[in-house]
C-alpha cells in the first residue's frame, strides 16, 4: 500500500498460491470490495487505485480468491 496519512494512492496484491485467482481488496471502513478483473498468475501482483482519503480506522484488506487476507489500518 503506498499512502500518506488518510490518502491512500494505491494498494497491491500479490498471488503468492500455486494457482492463478481473482485478486480482492476489501475496504472494512466502507464496506467494499474490489475484485481484479480476470485471474492473478501465480507471483504476480494487482493493483487497485484508491487514489483518495479514507476514513481514519479504515481496514484494508487483500486476498486471493477470498482465503487468508492480509489487513492494514489507514490513520492520520
């Protein structure tokens, strides 16, 4: 994730499985999720722009084909 403070530019997901899936942002601070557009290759990455503030306390979340997430909060 490259951000400053609450302004998140973009976070990557990389597919580290042995099998290509959709990649997955989950936005808990608003309640969305952002699927890749067709299957992450294994060892490849995704990127999902949010270019803009989120809420502070936000948790980001990225997985492929919904498994195990890997979380981070957005602070001030």
């Amino acid at each position: 994730m490259e951000s400053s403070g609450l302004y998140i530019r973009y976070v990557v997901v990389t597919n580290l499985g042995t099998r290509a899936g959709y990649a997955y942002v989950i936005n808990n601070g608003d309640d969305k999720t952002h699927r890749s557009p067709r299957p992450v290759p294994p060892g490849q990455p995704w990127m999902y722009f949010f270019n803009r503030d989120l809420k502070d306390g936000a948790q980001i979340c990225g997985s492929i084909d919904l498994g195990p997430a890997t979380c981070t909060a957005v602070h001030a």
